[in-house]
C-alpha cells in the first residue's frame, strides 16, 4: 500500500511539474509580447511628439528661407537702381565736365568699343572669378560700383548731353520694381503673371509722372520707359528663378546694369539724331 502511495505521489509530482513548465513556457510570450506591444506604443507616441514639436520648427524655417529669398530679391533691385544711379551721374559728368579730357584719350569709336565691349567682358570675367574663388562680396559691389561709374562716363561722352537730358531717369525703374514687389509678394506664389503686370504697371507710371513734371515726355522717352520696364522684369524673374543659387545676385545686378547702358546706346543710335528743333530726338 505504501508503494501504491509513493507510486501516486511521483505521478502527482511529475504531472505538477510538466503544468508548471507549461505554465511558464506559455506565460513567457505572453510577457514579451505585452512589452513589445508596450514598447512599439511608446515608440508611436514619440515619433507623434517630435513630429508635433518640430512642425513649428520647420514652420519657421521655411518661413526664415521665404524671407531670405525675397530679401535677396529685393537687394538685387535696389542694388541695381543704385548702380543705375551712379552710372547716370557718370553720364552726365562724363557728357558736360570730363569731355575734353576723354577726348584727348578717346576718340568716339574707340570710347564705344571701351564703354560696351571692353568694360562688360572684364567685368564678366571678374565675376566668374569670384564664383570660382570666393571674392569677398565688398570687393564684388566696389567693382562693379566703379564700372558703373566708369561705364557711365566714357558713354556719356559717346551720347551727346543733350540727348541724355531728355531720356528717362535709369533708377527709376528698378526702385519702382522694388516697391512694386514688396507690395505684391504674397501675389506672386498665387498668379506670377498678375504680380509682374503689376510691377510693370507701377514702374511705368512712375517713369510717365516724372518725365511729366520734367517735360520730357516724347516718343523716345516712352519707347525707353519700355524697354526699361522689360530689362527690369526679366532682372525681377531672373532674380526669383535664382535665388538659392550663391553668387548669383551680382550676375543680376550687373544684367540690369549693362541692359540698361545698351538701351541707351541702342535707342541714341537709332533715334539721337535731332536738331535744335527736335532737341530731344523725337521718334516721330
């Protein structure tokens, strides 16, 4: 009987045992899966948090890089309108003071060739250079604020003063542009074409009230008021186009610059030609 009993006993124990291991062995997933169900929860709720917590982040960076963009924007023309302005000062020294003085080095075809053909290739070489090298950017706006002056002057002395009291005044245009932009930002990411015919629009009736108060408004006057407006718009979307490209800025500026110096050569040698009663070279 007792060997019955001790027999029981080790099935008992035996049976306990086997339940006990399949307890375990069934209670372990279990636990693993509760703390990788766990884990994974914790892990979503994370990502959610730093995607929450870095919205506003890259919200203000991209905010900060619009900015930027239109602030280069802007200084391309405003830049541009002060080397128009400088060169137009040239023009006008180089037509009514330095004359004599250019003409003992100069003569007219020789100043044309310097003013439109030497000046813009060095300066375009010197630009590439200070893509290729890295030129510090005072020294890039000294060089190109001495060849507007430079420019201004030997072309002053090939366009005769008279004719170049009565064309528009060149920094106009770009400063307008200027305003006009800053004005019609938000309306460029909307419709592009709308915001430049503003901008077009602004410059142009700029150009028209001042020519009037000055009594210069002919012809020729608005044909160059156009071609003024145009050499701006297409620096305004070159400008845009351009932006996140480093260096670019000078490329445009200097764009605008020699744009400028061309149309007034262009429109001199088509429509200069006038006499003491057409003083100002009227087209028709």
């Amino acid at each position: 009987m007792d060997a019955i009993v001790a027999v029981c006993d080790l099935y008992r124990r035996d049976i306990n045992e086997a339940v006990a291991s399949l307890r375990q062995r069934g209670l372990l997933p279990s636990q693993r899966s509760s703390r990788s169900r766990r884990s994974s929860r914790s892990t979503r709720t994370a990502v959610q948090w730093l995607r929450t917590s870095a919205a506003p982040v890259q919200n203000r960076v991209a905010k900060a890089c619009t900015q930027t963009e239109h602030r280069i924007v802007i200084e391309v023309l405003f830049c541009g309108a002060v080397l128009t302005f400088f060169s137009h000062i040239g023009s006008s020294f180089g037509s009514h003071i330095a004359g004599p003085m250019l003409s003992s080095i100069f003569d007219k075809l020789g100043a044309s060739i310097f003013a439109f053909l030497v000046l813009p290739l060095f300066t375009k070489l010197m630009l590439r250079k200070h893509q290729r090298k890295s030129i510090r950017d005072s020294a890039m706006r000294f060089m190109l604020f001495l060849v507007a002056v430079l420019q201004g002057m030997v072309s002053g002395f090939v366009i005769d003063s008279t004719y170049i009291s009565g064309e528009p005044l060149p920094f106009v245009t770009p400063l307008a542009i200027s305003m006009a932009y800053v004005g019609e930002i938000n309306s460029f990411y909307k419709n592009h074409l709308a915001a430049l015919t503003a901008c077009a629009t602004v410059a142009f009736a700029a150009n028209l009230v001042i020519g009037t108060l000055l009594n210069s408004v002919t012809k020729t006057y608005e044909l160059m008021t156009f071609a003024y407006v145009a050499a701006g718009l297409i620096t305004l979307d070159n400008a845009k186009r351009n932006v996140k490209k480093a260096g670019t800025e000078y490329y445009q500026q200097f764009f605008l610059l020699q744009s400028i110096t061309l149309i007034r050569a262009l429109t001199f040698l088509i429509c200069g030609y006038y006499n003491a009663e057409d003083a100002y070279g009227r087209l028709w």
